[in-house]
C-alpha cells in the first residue's frame, strides 16, 4: 500500500472491524492511463474512511505543482473529501471533494484554512458532469502570494488529453444566486476573476506540506460498496506535470 514506502502514512480507520477500504490493482484490470497499476478505494459510508498521507514534502510558503488521475465509479451522493493536503487539516485546501449520481459525478476544491466564507469556499465547475468509469488528468499549481495566501490553479484533462476546466471555469458556490450574502459586490466570481481581483485564500502553510488521498467517511455517505480509483500522482516545484 506504501508503494516500496513511498508514501510515509497508510491509514484504516475500520473500528477494529478489519474491514480494508484500499488495496493496489494493476493497470490492465482498469484500463490504467499508461498501464500504470492504481491506488483502489471503496465507499462503505461514514463508518469508514482511509488515507495514505506523505508528509514533510516540501517547506512551508513554496509553490508546487499536482497531478493525477482519477475514475470515480462510485454514485454515493455526499461530499467525499478524497485528495488534500494534510488528511487532518483538509479545509486548507482539498483538490478533490466529488458528489454523484447514479448516471454522472462532480466535483469542486475547497480553501477555507483560516475559517469558511460563504460563498467562496468551495469552487468547481458548475453542472458539468463527469462519467463513471473514465479515467481524468487532474493537475494543480498551487501558488502562495504571500506566506499565508494562496491562489490555487486547477487544470482537468479528459481521457484524450484535451483540457475541459480552467480557472475560468471554476466558479463560487451558488454562481448568480449568492444574493445579499455575496461576496465583495458580486454573485458571478470565477477564479480567473477572483484572482485578477487580487483575491487569495488564507492557510496555514505548514497544512501544505503534507500530501493525502483516500476516503475520509464522509457523513451521510451511502454504502454503496462501489470504488475510485487514483494513479500517476505526482508533484514538483518547477513546471505543470503534464501526462
């Protein structure tokens, strides 16, 4: 699970129960972008979670780059959060929290680090829908404007490598419907515009040294018993990863 140790923490949180939500499957049995073998995940409802967490990737305040793939199978409704920084402070910055149906799923990052703000804490691109079974490139650079400021840059990629979002796509939670609770006079933000604005979110930067992904049992999460599926992980300082 460690990947020949590789990633520092593998956690299950199980009761007891011995109950295992993760386990490594080779790339030929999911149609793994590059034949590369992937981390799998189950949903088995908020009795359950499990992550595995590197830690200490980098120092604190310094800009870097994510990527990975991902295919969700899963149709669970609640707001997983399966891909963040520090498993334990995920309110920092969450570059994958998915919802889904029984015919398609969404998702949005959310940075809330140093407490929510209504209706700018979570952003993804609003009512498009992903498939089931397909595998996404998801890529990041998470760029710090100061030591506790950060603008986030989210980048997804389909299974033929076109681009589908960007900072453009992205937009606030409630997009022209926030009404007397919007922010900063407007109801339309995106992150292109948030940014151009001048705006940041605040973290705490030692939250961005860490690395996890997983399942963290969301509550109301149904037990569908269904998984996702994550490979090709990857993160750097100098450049946008790339397939």
């Amino acid at each position: 699970m460690t990947d020949g140790g590789r990633w520092m923490n593998y956690w299950e949180f199980n009761n007891g129960t011995g109950v295992q939500l993760m386990s490594v499957v080779s790339g030929a049995s999911i149609n793994g972008p590059g034949g590369r073998n992937a981390l799998k995940v189950l949903q088995r409802g908020p009795t359950y979670a499990a992550n595995v967490q590197q830690d200490n990737v980098l120092p604190p305040s310094t800009d870097f780059y994510v990527r990975f793939y991902m295919r969700n199978d899963d149709t669970s409704p609640n707001g997983d959060h399966i891909v963040t920084v520090d498993t334990w402070g995920y309110s920092n910055l969450t570059f994958m929290r998915k919802t889904s149906s029984n015919t398609a799923w969404q998702f949005v990052i959310s940075m809330y680090g140093c407490g929510f703000t209504y209706p700018i804490g979570h952003w993804g691109p609003t009512n498009a829908t992903l498939s089931h079974g397909v595998w996404y490139r998801f890529e990041y650079y998470v760029h710090f404007v100061d030591a506790t400021h950060i603008q986030v840059h989210p980048r997804v990629y389909d299974a033929s490598g076109t681009q589908i979002f960007g900072d453009a796509e992205f937009r606030q939670e409630d997009y022209g419907a926030s009404g007397s609770l919007s922010f900063g006079g407007r109801d339309d933000w995106t992150l292109a515009s948030f940014y151009a604005a001048g705006h940041s979110f605040c973290v705490d930067p030692t939250m961005l040294t860490h690395f996890g992904m997983g399942n963290n049992g969301q509550a109301g999460a149904a037990d569908t018993g269904l998984p996702w599926y994550f490979t090709g992980v990857q993160l750097r300082t100098d450049r946008w990863p790339g397939p």
